[in-house]
C-alpha cells in the first residue's frame, strides 16, 4: 500500500527533501485493533514538529498524521463494538486505560499518553493508505457528516471541546474571548461557544475577521495592533451595557501566548478563566501576578481531551451546530506543499486536508 514516510529530519523545514511515497505492507490488527481504509486525514502543527525531530525525537521510519477518518475493513477478534464498513475517525490520544488517571476520567493525564501519528511508530500513522488502531481509539462518525469534515474535526474540536467544557465549564450568557480566530483552534472556539450562547469577541490578523463573524463571532479584533486589547476592553464595556452584564471577559480561550498573554490576562473579570492550550508565538511569557491573586482569575491549562468529549462534538456537528473548516485539500504526493502552507499560515481558514488518491 501507499503511505507517506520519512526517515530523516529537516532542520531547514525542507519537507519535500523528506517526505517520500513508498510502497509497505498493509497492517495486521492486533486482537483489540481495527483496521481502516483512510478516506480523508488532515495536518496538525505536530507533523512539522516530527519532521524537525524536535521538541522530542520520534520513531523511524515515520508515518505522520494523527487525524484519519476511513472504513473499517478488518477487525481484531477481540474487537466488541466495532464492525467492518463502520465509518471511523481516529480518536489520537492513546493512554494505557489502566492507571489511576484513566480511569478517573482524565486519559489525558495519563504518564504512557502517545499522540498518535507523532510519537508512534516505526511506521504508524494516519498518512497511509491502510492504517490501525485499538477500537477504544475510534469513534463512529455520525451519519451526515462526511469523512472529510469527521478527519478535520478530530483533535482540534477534541481539545477546544475539552478547553471549554471541560476545563472551562463555559456556561450560557458568558462573555467569552477567542484568541485567533482563524486557525483550526479558533473555528471551533468560536462556535463551541455559540453553541453555549455566549457573547464571542474574536482575535484574527485583519484578513480573517469576517470569516470569523460568519462563524459567528459577534465582534472580531486585529489582534497584530498594538492596542488590539483596548479595543477589545471597549467592546466588552458595550456588551456589559447592552446585556446589563459585568464589564470585563469571563473566559479567555488562549493557544498563541506570546506577547499578547499579560494583555488577556488584563481583560478578565473578577473571577474570570483563561484557558490555555499551546503558544504558538512563545511560550515564555511575563505574567503580572497583580491580574492574578487580586482579581482572583483562575489559569487553567488543557491538554487534548476524552473519547466521550470527542463524541459529544461530532453530536453537534451532526446537528449542524457546529462545522469543520477545510482551507484546501491535498494528495499524499502534495504533502510537503500541504504542510509548508500550514507552516507560513498565511491566508489559511481552517484545516489542510490529505488524501491517499
Ligand atoms: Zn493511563
């Protein structure tokens, strides 16, 4: 079968000196496992951070891609609820089940934890034509959504899911801010929290603020502005006023760190959460404590999330409630185009897709 494999790493983000089609043997399931046909798999920041060989090294020879959705065509014989021609989506966090995290509900928190498709292998992931897993690590994917929308959902609404209601425990009438709105992490901030009924203010470079408003955030923010947080500040003080509302942000919804880390923290209300789940501009960020004990602000931090969660976010999409975003979709033969336009983010809505054929 078909896969896309590497066998070194890139110090200069050169993926296409890397990333090679080969021909390898199509998976066996183990007892427990289930074997599916790969219809649709998308890209998530972790590829390109296998590909470097850093923060941590990987197995090799590689397979990327922890977000797959296909047909299952083999079962293990241990396998209960799973059956051949079932419509699948990976479910990327594999912990053991059995310590004390696991199972007291938090998997994430599990010490054996592997991201699928990054930390496993030699030869493991979702960028193949076959590919496998245990059953407890594929949900069925509802009805009338499509292998595509199902592989581009995946981790990406698990872990926003997992940051809102899990972490957060968004409830309705709150006023909530989404930091970047545009990237796969945004889109589903912003309707997750739509679907709690919250005021959404959004943060996106100015090109992707009116897609955020059709998503439906109700106020969106340059946030490359130096002042991105007065303005943001500004509107909160206009929702308190229309809504009869206390002034200020109840949640803060926060993946980019960086500089912009401090500013949110000064936006929250008394008593208000961020939720944060990766810097992608930098994670050494300065913090005023003042923002903190004083205003009694509660910083949580989120990693991933629960089958269950998984499951509870594919329910609303099969209700409409909430979509997943496609930017654009590529062939395995593609891959190293696919994860550079990734990479740059420029004019990126969403997330990149890949296919076998
Ligand atoms: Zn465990």
């Amino acid at each position: 079968m078909k896969a896309l494999v590497y066998e070194e790493y890139t110090t200069d983000n050169d993926f296409a000196k890397i990333l090679k089609i080969k021909d390898i043997d199509e998976p066996k399931p183990k007892p427990k496992e289930v074997v599916f046909k790969v219809k649709a798999a998308a890209l998530n920041y972790d590829d390109i951070w296998g590909m470097r060989g850093k923060p941590i090294e990987i197995p090799m020879p590689h397979i990327s891609g922890t977000d797959a959705a296909g047909e299952v065509v083999v079962v293990g014989e241990d396998v209960k609820n799973i059956k051949i021609g079932d419509r699948i989506v990976s479910h990327g966090n594999l912990s053991c089940r059995t310590c004390k995290a696991c199972t007291s509900g938090r998997e994430y928190d599990c010490r054996d934890r592997k991201i699928w498709g990054f930390e496993t292998g030699p030869l493991w992931g979702g960028f193949c034509e076959y590919t496998h897993l245990p059953e407890v690590n594929v949900v069925k994917i509802p009805e009338n959504v499509s292998y595509d929308e199902a592989a581009a959902a995946s981790m990406t609404l698990l872990t926003s899911w997992h940051m809102l209601v899990g972490r957060a425990k968004i409830r309705p009438g709150q006023t909530v801010l989404v930091m970047g709105g545009g990237s796969g992490m945004g889109t589903f901030g912003i309707q997750i929290s739509k679907l709690y009924n919250c005021d959404v203010i959004v943060t996106a470079s100015s090109d992707k603020l009116d897609k955020c408003k059709e998503l439906g955030a109700d106020y969106a923010v340059d946030h490359r502005k130096e002042d991105w947080h007065k303005e943001v500040r500004r509107i909160s003080k206009e929702i308190a006023k229309k809504k009869g509302k206390d002034v200020g942000i109840d949640v803060i919804y926060e993946h980019i760190g960086g500089t912009h880390w401090n500013k949110e923290l000064t936006l929250l209300k008394y008593g208000g959460t961020i939720v944060t789940t990766g810097a992608t501009t930098g994670y050494d960020v300065q913090t005023d404590l003042r923002h903190v004990f004083f205003k009694g602000t509660n910083i949580l931090g989120s990693t991933q999330g629960t089958r269950a969660e998984l499951e509870q976010g594919l329910y609303w999409m099969s209700q409409d409630k909430i979509k997943a975003i496609i930017d654009s979709e590529y062939t395995f033969e593609q891959a190293a185009e696919a994860h550079t336009k990734m990479l740059k983010g420029k004019g990126l809505f969403g997330k990149i897709l890949m296919k076998p054929d």
